[in-house]
C-alpha cells in the first residue's frame, strides 16, 4: 500500500490495512525504540487519532480541540516519565489498582475530567476515551516492533498501568463534581420550595381560624394544611441530605439538656400519629447529654417511624434509653420480615438502597419513602462522634442500636457498624 501525504487513519477500517499503513508512517525495525520515546516522537499522530475519536462523541469546537490537546499532552507527558522511571513491583500494583500515591495539585486527568464535564460528556464517553488513547498508543507501537523483548514487554506493561491510574483519576474527580452538582441543584431546589410552602401554610392557618366558614371547608383546609407540613418535612429533610454529600455533614449545635424527658416527648408524639401502634418505652431517668436536641429528637423520631412503617403492625415498636459508662445507648426494636445481609450493608444509603429493590418494590417506594430518614439518622449520630448499626434475625426481629458519647464533641470519622 502506498503511502499518503496525511494520516488517514481513521478511514481505514479493517485491521491488515491499518497495521499496512502504520507500517508506512512508523516502519518497523529489529531495535524498536522504547514506548516513552515513541509517544513522544509522534505525539501529534496520537493526538490527532484521539481528537479524532472524541469528535465522534461530541462535536467539538476549536477552543475544546486545544483544551483535549493540552489535556491529552499532559497525560501523555506524565506516563512518558512514568516510563522512565524506576518501579517496584508493588508500586506498579498500586497503579494498575488506581492507588498511586496523591499529588497536591490538580492532575491532567482531573483537568481532562473537567473540561468533559463542562462540555456534557457522560461517564461513558469519558472511559471511551481512556480506551482509544490506550488502543492507539499500542495499535501505532505495534507496528514499530518487529520482535518484542523483554524490555518492550515490560513497557507496555507499565504504559497500561499508568493508563489505568489516570483513568482512576479522571472518573474519580469527574464522578465527585457531578454529584456535587446534583446536590447542589436539590439544595437550591429545596430552598427556593421553602418559600411558597411556608406562604401555603400561613394562608391555610388563616382560613382555618375563620369561624364563618362550613365545617367541611375547614375540614379540607386542615388536611391541606397537614400536607403542606409533611412536603416541608420532606424537604427539609432533602435539604440535608443534599448538603451532607457537599463535605462536613449536618452542622449540630451542642447544648445541655435532660435526655429522658426528651425522649419520653418524642415517644408521646409518635404514640398520637400511631394510636393503633403499642409501644413499649423503657427509659432511664435523668439521663443528661451535651447533644443537638433537635437533631437527636428528629433521629429518635426517624427510627420509631422506620420501625412502625417495616414492623409487623400486631406487635409492638420496642424504645430503649440507657448508659453504658460515659456513653449513652439507644435501641429501638420491632419484630417483621428478616433483613437480608446485602441490605443491611446498604440501610444507610437510599441511593444503593433503592438500586438494590425489586421492580415491585420500586414502584411502592413511589408511595412510601426512599429512606432519607435512616440516612440523616447516620449522619445525626455521626456528627456526634456516635456510632450506629443494625441487626436483624427471625428470633429478636430488627434492632438499630445507637452508641453516643453523653458529651459529645462534634463530627467524628468512625465509621458506621452494620
């Protein structure tokens, strides 16, 4: 095949063709130049190929062109000295294992994954690109090397682990910034609900405090405004699952208080939402905390509601409150349906929560809840440097314990036991 003034790479589709005219534009020799000298004598080839695969994905203007050439250099100067340098054994497994050891400043894999994002492209399309700058780099090689030796051998494998690291890189930042992003539209999303709901609300009291109106008018009234206050507890509590994914958790606000009465209050409400429901409470008296008393109440609630909601409705909801030496225990029982392991794992995360259910089961959760709930329930006990797990078995049902220092002293970074 003769060669061409351009590279046409792109139009050639089957594989001898391809490796023929490879062999054109990089003839192979018996002394086949190490990999990092290749990618650097031809960097503009491969970039070229590559500029020309992401066109396929998304079109591309000539400010993106350069941003993916500046992006797509960098990586590649990065693996050329990878390359280069010496490796032992483990450090390559950390790489291939995207392990590396980190770096302060931003990487040109972080970059890249930026600019991708800004520009719509989905994880997929990401990875794809990883994929071709892998393929191409070996394809063009390829036809470089008559006879691989040792030392060819062992570049391919070092390029394919520092590939892998940027590639680990890239859909690790890119992954973080769109969940960021997401949680940063559901918290403007809640915030900006806050405001007509709080006016529904308000204008719903008024009108149930008109004594001229018809008792069904304010029989309507009242349910509208018992819904208003569920779809601001909904929100509120979207709110905070929202800014806990965005760093630093729920904010808490420490301050002295008598737990028992608390808890027997909360206990008291639950039993007037539920008066079909039997509870049965046993709490110490005179138990006093340095906790966030509104957060703390709202997980004692958020476990009582879980409880009667998953709990079999002809026995009782169990709430027990008591110390251990300088901590505080709660658990709270109830007996219904074992809890497989794999969904104990996730009990805390609605999103792998909710993937984890059956079709049937999703349709119902579009009429219950997604369990944000337990979620801002871990999320309370942690920021109060707890700990919170759940067991289930046929013989003591379901039981979430929570452990808690009676005086806390903020976020803490145990981890949580299931």
């Amino acid at each position: 095949m003769p060669c061409e003034a351009a590279w046409p790479w792109r139009a050639v589709r089957r594989p001898l063709e391809q490796r023929r005219l490879a062999e054109c534009f990089f003839p192979p020799h018996q002394d086949a130049m190490r990999l990092s000298k290749f990618i650097s004598d031809n960097i503009e080839v491969i970039l070229q190929e590559w500029e020309d695969f992401a066109g396929t994905l998304h079109a591309l203007d000539s400010a993106t062109k350069v941003q993916l050439r500046d992006h797509a250099k960098a990586i590649l100067a990065v693996i050329c000295l990878d390359l280069d340098s010496q490796q032992s054994v483990q450090q390559g497994i950390d790489k291939s294992q995207g392990n590396a050891p980190q770096v302060a400043d931003e990487t040109a894999a972080e970059a890249h994954a930026v600019d991708r994002l800004q520009a719509g492209f989905t994880v997929e399309e990401l990875m794809a690109e990883f994929r071709a700058l892998r393929a191409s780099v070996l394809r063009l090689w390829q036809a470089t090397v008559k006879t691989a030796d040792e030392s060819d051998l062992q570049d391919m494998l070092r390029f394919n682990e520092a590939i892998d690291q940027s590639l680990t890189e890239s859909l690790a930042h890119f992954s973080a910034m769109l969940r960021d992003s997401q949680n940063v539209f559901l918290a403007i999303l809640g915030h900006d609900v806050r405001n007509p709901l709080g006016a529904i609300s308000m204008g719903t009291q008024m009108i149930l405090e008109d004594t001229t109106l018809a008792p069904r008018h304010l029989k309507v009234a009242a349910q509208v405004l018992h819904s208003t206050q569920r779809v601001a507890e909904i929100v509120a509590d979207l709110l905070d699952y929202s800014t806990s994914h965005l760093g630093g958790g729920i904010p808490v606000t420490l301050a002295q208080y008598d737990l028992s009465v608390e808890c027997r209050s909360v206990v008291q409400e639950m039993k007037l939402f539920h008066p079909e429901r039997d509870f049965k409470v046993d709490v110490e008296d005179g138990i006093t905390v340095s906790w966030d008393r509104t957060r703390m109440s709202q997980a004692l609630s958020n476990l009582m509601a879980n409880a009667v909601q998953h709990g079999a409705a002809s026995s009782p909801v169990w709430v027990t409150v008591g110390r251990q030496g300088d901590d505080v225990v709660l658990v709270v029982q109830n007996e219904g349906e074992v809890i497989s392991p794999s969904r104990l794992r996730v009990m805390f995360d609605p999103g792998k929560s909710f993937v984890m259910k059956s079709t049937s089961e999703r349709s119902a959760s579009q009429t219950s809840n997604l369990g944000l709930g337990l979620y801002i329930t871990h999320e309370i006990v942690l920021a109060h440097g707890g700990k919170i797990w759940v067991s289930s078995t046929e013989l003591e049902g379901t039981t979430v314990k929570v452990r808690m220092p009676a005086i806390a002293t903020g976020t803490s970074n145990h981890p949580a036991h299931q």
